[in-house]
C-alpha cells in the first residue's frame, strides 16, 4: 500500500508591470535547475500563505507586489520520493522594485510580455497559472474589506452599543490583522461610526475616515453601503474598509464579485476580512484574507 505524499506548501506571485501598452510579468532563471519558473517559495512555520507570497516574490525578484487576485493553485511532485508541493499563487501589481542581483539562487529575473511567457516558461503548471492571469480584466484598485474584530460581549458593557470596545481578543486580533493589511501598503482607512471598527484598524498607524453608510444600521440603506464603497474603491491606493457582519455578506452580495458562485457563502468572521480586486466598479474578484 502506498504511503500519502507528505505536501510542502509554497506560494508565490504572477507579478506584473506596465511598459507602454503592454504588461509584462517577472520569471526567474535558477542556475541550479536550469529553468525558468514564476517567483515562489517555501511558507515558513507559522505563515500566512499570502505573506509567504509577498516575501518570496521580494526575495527572488525584488519586487514588493501589491496582491490582487488569488490565482489557481498547483501541486506537483518534487522528485523526493513521498513529497508533493502544493503553491498558491496571487497576481501582484508591483510596488516597489529595487532589483535583484544575481546569485547561485536566481541568476537573472527577466521582465516577459504575457503573450510572450508561454515559450519562456519550462512547466505547464506555471503557463496554466499566467494563462488565468491573462484571462482577468484589468484590476484598478484594491478594497481590503474586513469586519471588525471581537467586542466586549453586550452583557458586560453597559454603555451604549456604539461605544462597545474591543476585549483583550479582539486587540489581539487587530494586531495580527494589521500584520497581514501592512502588505498592501494602504494610503488611506476608512471605518464604520462604531468604537470597535475603529478600534480594529487603529493598530495601522494611519488617519481613520468615519464612513457612517458603512454603520450596523445601514442609514442611507444597502445601496448607500455599495455607492460609499465604490465611490472609495474608485481612489488611488489600496484602502482598508472596516464595518461589520450584518453588512458585509448582503453588501458583497450587491456587488456579484465576477469570481463568486450562486452558492457562495459571504459570512466573514471577526477580525477577517475580504480582498476586493476592482476594474471600475466592478469587482474581479472577491478572496478571503487568513
């Protein structure tokens, strides 16, 4: 009977610029494999997938990519007997990129127009994966929509709702959430009326926008919700929104994200949230951050 395959996780990029009118997306040539292959690595103990992405597409390219859409994931054997690697990939718009010099790693990175990658790449697993790439539209913009984390409970807190802190949880929670939002480099925040929206991005550092259509309430209604959204989405730079678990199912809801299933299940947990990648008003896609 034949042992299960022990499976290394990885995860990695589709990492992509603008030159003129043509998109070009980052490979790497490892001299110690004589291929190229998209930029990946190993998680390391404890690591959000999505963070382990962000780093090794820095250290392999140097490039700190801005994550958009969560691409097909692959899994594939490694030629060590009972191993398989499993790679998330994410397309990433590119931040920053201080360039990288060559070492026994990686001994060139290579800027490749999309149409142009299939005849470069050595694996079809890495051709399927830039294949979905060049199938989305093109992302404008990020929302990093996220509920807010957990509050004092209603028994114990005797003021009102509104006023409703985070406990000792949910100021942990915040901390490891701004960990994982810090990546996107956001130039602005924006949250919902209450203390504990706020409260859950505070540990950003950046100015928070009160955004009352965001609100439990839904003063100006589900469409006010969906105009405040777009209307912030429609702005230059990533933007974190927080609000809360009534609103955000039936708002993504609103928004018919073009990656979401009739069946698919909005319920957001405390202190997590969504990754909205935008074309205009439009929602290319909608992942879940962990």
């Amino acid at each position: 009977m034949t042992s299960p395959a022990r499976v290394v996780r990885a995860a990695g990029g589709v990492v992509w610029r603008r030159a003129d009118s043509t998109v070009e997306i980052a490979v790497v040539g490892r001299p110690r494999y004589g291929d190229w292959t998209l930029p990946k690595g190993k998680l390391e103990p404890g690591e959000p997938a999505l963070a382990a992405a962000v780093r090794e597409v820095r250290e392999e390219t140097g490039v700190t990519g801005v994550p958009q859409v969560r691409l097909p994931s692959v899994q594939y054997l490694t030629g060590v007997p009972g191993v398989e690697k499993s790679v998330d990939f994410w397309s990433m718009r590119v931040r920053t990129d201080h360039g990288r010099q060559p070492d026994e790693e990686i001994a060139e990175v290579r800027w490749t127009p999309v149409p142009d990658a299939h005849a470069v790449l050595t694996y079809a697993h890495d051709r399927g994966v830039v294949a979905a790439f060049a199938a989305l539209p093109p992302v404008h913009g990020e929302v990093l929509l996220v509920r807010h984390a957990q509050a004092t409970s209603r028994k114990q807190w005797h003021g009102t709702d509104a006023a409703r802190p985070l406990d000792e949880t949910g100021r942990r929670q915040a901390a490891e959430l701004a960990e994982l939002l810090r990546m996107f480099g956001a130039v602005r925040v924006v949250s919902a009326s209450s203390l504990r929206c706020q409260e859950t991005v505070l540990p950003l550092g950046l100015p928070i926008e009160i955004e009352p259509r965001l609100d439990e309430t839904l003063p100006a209604g589900l469409d006010g919700a969906r105009q405040a959204l777009l209307a912030l989405a429609r702005q230059p730079g990533p933007t974190v929104v927080c609000s809360q678990g009534k609103v955000i199912p039936p708002l993504l809801v609103s928004l018919r994200p073009r990656n979401a299933t009739v069946a698919e299940e909005f319920a957001t947990a405390k202190g997590s949230g969504w990754l909205l990648a935008m074309s205009g008003d439009i929602v290319v896609a909608a992942d879940r951050l962990s």
